[in-house]
C-alpha cells in the first residue's frame, strides 16, 4: 500500500484552501490537519476527516506530520512563523518580501537546522518558478538581460498587507504591467527600466465604519503609497469602495507575468535570442497551494534521506517534485 505523505496547513484562508484542494489531486498525500488563530469549531473545511486545532498545538504537542504548509501572509505572519514552527517541522512557505529573503533564509536556517528539519521558504511561482527560469535563462545566455512582469492580476500578500493597516476593512491590489514596458523588453533591445517604469499597483480597499471619513482615508492612502518594498517605488493608485463593490467586482482571484531574458551569442553578439515563460492563471491562490504541495513532497523526501536546513527551489532537483519513478519519468518527460 502506497504510504501517504501527511500535510499540515497553519492558517485557512485562500491560499490555504488552494493547497487543500491540490493535495486532494495528489495521490500520495493525504491532509490530517489544519491549524488556525481563529475558533477551530468555526472552520469548515473541504476534506473529510481533517482536524482543525488551534495555532497553539503545533507547540504544545507533537503533531504526526510529514510536512507543514505555512500559508500566513509574507508582512506579519511568516517572519516569526517559519522560524518558530521550523524547529519542530518540515515546513513550505511562500514568503515574497523580495527584499528580505536572504534575512529570512538566515533566521529559518538556523531554526532548522537545530531541529533536523527542512525548510523551504519563498516557494510559489514568483519567488519560486520564475526564480527557476531567471536562473535557467541567464545561465544558459549570460550576455543578456532579465525582465519580469506580474499581472494583471491580485497579489494575495500586496492585499494582505494592506489589510493589515488600521481601519480597512477588506482590499484587493492588482498589480499592472506597462504595456510599454513590455513591448520593449521583448524587443530584444535590452533597455533600462525602472521599477516604476515596469508596473503600477491599484488598490481598492474598503474602510470601517469608523473610519469612512475624509481624514482617516487620507491617512491610509498615505500608509499604502508609502510601504516600503510593496507600494514606495511604484505608481500606486488607491480607490475607496463599498463591501458591495468589492463583492461584486472583486470576486475573483486572478493572476500571472512573464519572466523574459534577451540575450545575444556569437561573434560580436550577431545573435539575438528571446527566452519568454508565462503564467496565465484563474486561481493565483490554488495555483500556488499546488507549486507549495508539489514542494511538500520534495521536503519530505530530502528530509527522510537526512537533509536539513533552509532550502529555496534552486536547492531542489526537479525529480524530487513528481511521484512517478526515475525510470517513468524518463520513458514519458524527458
């Protein structure tokens, strides 16, 4: 009988969910529990037999787990999470504070490390599976450039942050690439472009009763423009609407970009080369619930051959992702 790989998730919200549904697909997982600041009898969740418990019991008493899946958010949650539940799990989590990565890993590493656990952080599709394509593409042509792109779409952790400032009530950030921007960089040109010059972020955020004055939406304007490392460097517009509006309008989840490297080989660089790799998604929190499941596996195998430590995706071979054999990997991917 195949032996199933036992997932945890911290936190139920829509990245959570998006995880419990990928490990629905998979065939050699299987989820045991859930864990969640909030009431546990509050939570319904959409796997039978799963125990909701309190954030608390992942501390208090060791939980039969494989693998942990932390689906905080990267402004407040994860910093202290990752590192407090690494010493007792494997854990998977998708911190995007770009900026504040190599901090992180430290902190996670050594947690760790001291436990003999792994730990992957920043594992999604960006940071995650475009970090993959900027390192393959600027390898492969290392005379060259590198273009990112995100959007149009909601960044779950730009919401999160803004929903995290005193006085909202709900919000979504959509993130918009410059059409330009991208015209240019797929040209082949190789042109210098800004942060600001690549996107622009629109909120649409939805303030409390107490706070739907003129003064106080002025203020958290003034929070979200000026956020460091999520709205200070770009163009940033925010727009105060209704529950309703945000309900009707807002529903959906989408996302995507592009990860584009230009590059030239040859004498005298005669050559030119475009490598484009794209995301189209419906779902940005289930599409990354299934980049951190696929992940989880990969955890769970370097753990049992005696890894430890904190890990990124470029630390992990592709075969340790896929259930299929060496061998059925060959014969049918290769």
């Amino acid at each position: 009988m195949l032996k199933k790989i036992k997932i945890g998730i911290a936190g139920y919200g829509n990245l959570a969910r998006g995880a419990e549904s990928a490990i629905a697909q998979q065939k050699d997982m299987v989820l045991t529990s859930v864990f969640t600041r909030r009431d546990p009898d509050s939570i319904r969740t959409g796997t039978e037999g799963v125990t909701v418990l309190t954030m608390d019991a992942l501390t208090k008493e060791k939980q039969m787990l494989d693998v942990l899946l932390l689906c905080g958010g990267s402004a407040f949650d994860l910093p202290e999470q990752t590192p407090l539940y690494a010493a007792h799990y494997n854990v998977v989590d998708s911190f995007d504070t770009h900026a504040r990565i190599p901090e992180h890993f430290q902190t996670v590493d050594t947690a760790a490390k001291s436990a003999g656990k792994c730990a992957l952080i920043s594992c999604g599709w960006d940071p995650g599976l475009f970090s993959l394509n900027r390192l393959y593409a600027s390898s492969i042509l290392p005379d060259g450039a590198d273009y990112t792109f995100w959007g149009k779409g909601v960044s779950q952790g730009h919401s999160d942050a803004i929903r995290r400032i005193r006085g909202v009530k709900d919000a979504r950030q959509y993130t918009v690439p410059q059409e330009r921007a991208l015209d240019l960089a797929r040209s082949g040109a190789e042109p210098m472009l800004t942060t600001r010059e690549k996107h622009v972020r629109e909120c649409f955020v939805v303030v409390t009763k107490e706070s739907d004055t003129a003064e106080e939406k002025q203020r958290i304007e003034q929070e979200i423009k000026t956020m460091p490392n999520y709205f200070a460097e770009y163009d940033t517009t925010v727009t105060f609407i209704t529950q309703e509006e945000m309900d009707r309008d807002h529903a959906g989840m989408p996302h995507g970009g592009s990860v584009i490297r230009t590059g030239a080989t040859g004498r005298d660089r005669a050559h030119r080369h475009v490598i484009e790799y794209s995301l189209k998604l419906d779902s940005n929190p289930e599409f990354t619930g299934s980049v951190l499941v696929a992940y989880a596996r990969a955890i769970a195998r370097l753990n049992e051959e005696g890894k430890s430590g904190a890990m990124t995706v470029f630390d992990i071979a592709p075969a340790y992702l896929s259930p299929l054999s060496p061998e059925e990997m060959r014969a049918h991917l290769l």
